[in-house]
C-alpha cells in the first residue's frame, strides 16, 4: 500500500467523523459560488442590475468566505485533536515528523477536494433556481438568464483550496509542538469533579437579567447604545449558565431522591454533571451562533413581510399633498390630484384641512417651539378615519403633540403648558400639554413643522387672529390596492412635484422598503442557515470527539448489566441536552430581541417569528434523529 492510499484508506475508513464537516463545507462552497456566479454574470458585470446589489451580494460572499475560514479552522482543529492518539500510535510505530506532516496534508486535501467539487456541481444545478428566485424577489423586468463564467469556478476553486491548505498547514504546529505521550492521552478527560460557584451563578443571572431588560425597554432611538453591551452580557451570561448554573441545577436534581434515583436518571446526571462544565465553551459558542441565526433570519422575515404594514403605518395615506409656503397654487395642484385619480378609475376618500404654523415666544431658542404645527381635533378623526385608526378627544384648553413617526424615545415637545402664537400678531394662547399621540394620522413631510392637536376652539382662536400667509393646507386620500397602483404615482409625480406643493406618496416609500429588504432577506438566508449548519456541525464534531471516552463508559455500564434498551436510553438523553439546550436557551435570546424589534417596528412580530423559530426547531430536530441513530448503532457496538 502506497502512502497515498494510506491516507485514502484512513479517509473511507472514517468518513463518518467528517461527515458533518464535509456537508457544512460543501454547502459553504455551494453558496459561495451561487453568489460568485451573480457577480460574475454578463447582466450584472455590465450594470443592467444596480449597483446596490451588486454590493450587496459581494458584501454577502465576503461574509461566507470569513465564516468559511472560522468554520474550517475550527473543524480542522477538533479532528487533528481528536486524531492524536492515531498520531500518537504512527509516531510509536516509527513515522517520521515529515511522513506525519504529509498524511494530515493528503487527507484534509482529499476532504477539501471532495469539497469544493460537490459544492461547485450543487452550485451550478442550484444556480438557475437562484437565479430565477433572484428575479422574481427584486421583481427584475426579465428573469436572469442561466450562465455561469469560468472566473465564478476558478475563484471558489482556489479560494477555498487555498484556504483548506493554509489551515491544515497552521494546525500542524500544535502536533509538531506534541510528544508521543500527549498525542497518545489527548482526548482523555480530567477527573476532577467540577467546581461550583455560587457567585458566578449569580453572575449568570445577573448579566442575562440586565440583558434582557436592556433589549425588552429598547427603542430605535436607544437601541444603537445598547446593542454592544447586550451582546457583551449575554456572551458572559451564557458562558457562565453553562459553566456554573447548570453544575448548581444538577446538584440540587440530585437532591430530588425521588427523580435521581429513577431508573437510568443516576447515570445520565452524573455524566451531564462532566460534560456541560467540559463543553461550555463548545455550547456557550453554539448558543451565541444559533441566537444569531434566529435573530437574524426572524428581523429580516418580520421586516420584509411587514413591509406593507410599516409604510402604512409610516404613511397614514396613499397619496398626501402640502403647500409649502404660499397656499394659493394648493387648489390648482389639488384638483389636477382628483382629475388624475378619476381617469385612473380609482375609487378615493380624502379629507382637506387648514394647519396653522405657529411658535411658542417663551422659548426662542428651542427649535421644535419655534416650527410648531397646528390641527384641529375634527380633522385628525377624520384623518384617522381614512387611515382605520382610532378617534380622540381633547379636553378644553389643552394640545396633544403628535409623533411624525410611530417610533417612540424622542419627545421634542416636552412641559406642562405650551403658549402659542403666529407671526405678525402680538396674540398669544396658553394651554396645557396632555399625553402625546403615538401613531402619526398625516403623511410625513420636512414642510410641516412639529404638530400639535388641539380642540376645535383653541384652533379657531389662533386662526382668528392668524395671518393668511400663517395658514398651510394638507389633503390625504386614501384607496385600496394602493401598492399595486404604480401608473398614477408616476403621473402624478410628473404633474404635481413642483415647488409650491409636496407630494408625498405611500407607495415609494413601500417600494424602496421592498428592493432593500427583499436583497437583505435573501442574503441573510443563506448566511443565517450556513450559521445554524454550522452550530449543529460543531456540536456533531464534539459527539465524536467525545466518543473514545464515552465507549468505555458504554462498555463499563454494560458489563455491569445495563441492557442495551437502557444504555440507549442514557445515549439519547444525552443528545438530546446536547442538541435542545443551546436550542432553548438561543430562543430564549431571540425572544428578547424580537421585543426589542417590536419596539421598532408597528406591525406585529409574534407570528413571523414564531413561525422561523419553529421551521428551525423542525430542522433540529430531523438533524437530532440522525444524529442519534448513528450515535446508537455505535453504543450497540460497544456490548
């Protein structure tokens, strides 16, 4: 036998053991090249598709490969270490360092090779369907076309070849650095039992209730300050529930006499006890990754299937139309608005109103108090009529300040009383402040000032003594459909953008939403799943690392007299805890963040992100059922 073949030998021999890793990479390679392929196409090489996308999808590639280098150095690194007995036994036998050094190179190159071919033929099957899910999500006016261009080979080719190579040559220091004897022992466990701290238990608690507090009382205007700390205390708290509260949960389970001592509970506890304090970093890592991917995949789905719900929310109208400064070309532009709705035959409700601009004299230098807006109590139900929101009322002598936007953490308008008045008067209101509205009922526009609701009195006091060139006037309409209707925005765009009024539409908004979040969602997909692939892969390697040691537990027990149906019993619950408890404790991470996203966001989120946190629990689970098969066929061995 050659010593090629030797080393072909070995791979056939436990292909098993790199199963996971051969799988991961190969759909990392698959991903890359799709992506590769994009870039390299004829329509987006010569900008027929825009630049964002373009952008956009390399953004994604270079995001992968980064990902690909962390992921094969990580999966390299566990199966050198959990080779080196194997090594250990070869340097006995006699082979030299260089020999050594070579059978790992042949071996990860055969992995490698395998690799990035599979990946690159799934790649280019995969493609066309890529190609056609592309269009149809950004909507393209014609699908792109199937090609692939040797530079999207030749690049994932020697990228990653490259990238096998350099790490399996890296990780070769730490078995050049080795003696026989450690080579020999390396994959055995320490003895001691784990240390347990009360303090860092606490610890734990502690930095994922600050956490969780942070993420749960989060709005978009807080929410750039706390990202880094949440992700700090949650990292730390993760790492120590691992390593501390879940030795103190054991502990006191074995205190339970009744449970403890139930059939194969002893066993499977004072094992558990071992391996979460041994494999807390391996889980804490997988908890961090697959919270990742869950927040991730779950704010991109709940932003791009809300995006109807968020622009009308934002855009309480279809259509709006303001005049600016002078209101006199307003009617003009507002019929040429109706004309061009009737000729559409679109089917309209709308409602014209007089704002008046107004400032408060107390407060010179606050610049809100000096750009403030007012509305009628009658016109913002009526607006909220043609919006489906909810009527209000004001008491006597009292202002509501309205939000232009739904999101919350900014209160420019701020105080007990508020007086009021125009230019060119003298005359001046005071009333009250009451709660502010939440959920703007007009259109958002950089031409109106900073609004405030007051009951219809207080209004026809200060336009009594308001000047005509105070006076400002909005219409909103609203019909159904209205994300369908594209030919009237662009005939209405051409007619009515002038600098007299603003028009301002629903639709654009919706549609600039739409080409964003529709690239991000497809993006993050198969980053967010090449994430979940990979924690599941890092928790399969652990399994047969673990697995030299666990054999002799297995064939222990059973010589003891444990019954295969009970070993297998053991065997599962372990997987199971292995498999479950970095599940529930990332979707515990992500129930957090979801919240802070509601705060953001006006629609709901619940169902969405229900719905992926269930599509992954199915994935993990069909992954756990594998698993566990094969990890049982290998205790039957054991007897």
């Amino acid at each position: 036998m050659t010593f090629r073949q030797f080393a072909l030998h070995n791979v056939r021999r436990s292909f098993g053991r790199y199963a996971a890793y051969f799988l991961s990479s190969t759909f990392a390679v698959t991903v890359f090249f799709m992506y590769a392929a994009f870039i390299f196409h004829p329509d987006v090489a010569n900008g027929t598709i825009r630049p964002s996308v373009r952008r956009g999808i390399f953004a994604a590639e270079v995001i992968v490969f980064l990902f690909a280098v962390f992921f094969i150095f990580y999966s390299t690194s566990s199966f050198l270490k959990f080779r080196k007995k194997d090594f250990g036994l070869l340097t006995l036998l006699g082979i030299t360092r260089g020999q050594l050094n070579k059978l790992i190179i042949i071996e990860n190159s055969i992995i490698a090779l395998l690799s990035i071919v599979t990946g690159i033929v799934f790649g280019a099957l995969s493609t066309k369907i890529f190609f056609m899910m592309f269009s149809v999500i950004l909507d393209l006016p014609s699908p792109l076309s199937y090609y692939i261009d040797w530079k999207a080979i030749a690049s994932t080719a020697i990228l990653f070849l490259a990238t096998f190579e350099a790490i399996t040559i890296m990780t070769l220091i730490t078995i050049r650095s080795s003696q026989i004897i450690e080579l020999l022992t390396a994959t055995k466990k320490p003895k001691k039992p784990p240390v347990y701290s009360i303090w860092l238990s606490v610890l734990a608690v502690i930095c994922l209730a600050i956490g969780y507090y942070l993420a749960y009382t989060s709005n978009i205007v807080q929410m750039m300050k706390r990202v880094l700390p949440i992700l700090l205390l949650v990292i730390i708290g993760t790492y120590f529930l691992y390593t501390q509260v879940s030795i103190g949960l054991l502990r006191y389970y074995k205190k339970r006499k009744h449970s403890y001592y139930r059939g194969t509970n002893l066993i499977t506890a004072a094992e558990l006890t071992y391996k979460l304090k041994d494999n807390a970093r391996i889980l804490s890592m997988v908890t961090i990754l697959t919270a990742v991917t869950f927040t991730s995949t779950g704010v991109l789905a709940n932003l791009y299937f809300g995006k109807k719900a968020e622009a009308e929310a934002r855009f309480p109208h279809a259509i709006a139309l303001i005049s600016k400064k002078e209101p006199k070309a307003f009617e003009n532009k507002l019929q040429i608005l109706k004309n061009a709705l009737r000729d559409e035959r679109i089917p309209f409700k709308g409602h014209k109103a007089a704002f008046i601009r107004a400032y408060n004299p107390k407060k010179p230098k606050d610049y809100a108090m000096q750009h403030l807006v007012l509305m009628r109590v009658t016109d913002y139900n009526r607006f909220a009529d043609l919006s489906g929101q909810p009527h209000i009322s004001l008491p006597a002598n009292t202002a509501a300040y309205m939000h232009p936007t739904p999101d919350k953490g900014y209160e420019p308008i701020q105080g007990k009383q508020i007086t009021l008045a125009t230019q060119h008067n003298d005359k001046t209101i005071t009333v009250s402040l009451t709660k502010p509205i939440d959920q703007p009922i007009i259109n958002p526009s950089a031409f109106i000032g900073y609004m405030l609701v007051v009951p219809d009195h207080v209004f026809a006091t200060v336009r009594h003594f308001a000047a005509k060139e105070a006076i400002q006037y909005y219409f909103g309409a609203s019909y159904q459909n209205w994300e369908k209707e594209t030919s009237i925005i662009k005939k209405l765009n051409r007619s009515l953008k002038t600098d007299d009024v603003d028009f301002i539409n629903r639709f654009e908004f919706f549609n600039e939403m739409k080409k964003i979040f529709s690239l991000t969602l497809f993006i993050g997909f198969f980053i967010s799943v090449l994430f979940f692939l990979a924690a599941d892969s890092i928790l399969y390697f652990k399994l047969y690392n673990d697995w030299e040691q666990d054999s002799k537990q297995y064939e222990s027990l059973s010589k003891l007299g444990l019954t295969f149906k009970e070993m297998k019993q053991i065997a599962a619950k372990q997987v199971a805890i292995l498999f479950f408890i970095p599940f529930a404790v990332a979707t515990v991470h992500a129930g957090f963040a979801f919240k802070m996203l509601q705060n953001m966001v006006s629609g709901s989120v619940v169902k969405t992100s229900a719905l992926v946190i269930i599509i992954f629990f199915a994935v993990q689970l069909g992954y756990y059922f594998l698993i566990r098969s094969l990890y049982t066929k290998k205790v039957e061995r054991v007897m």
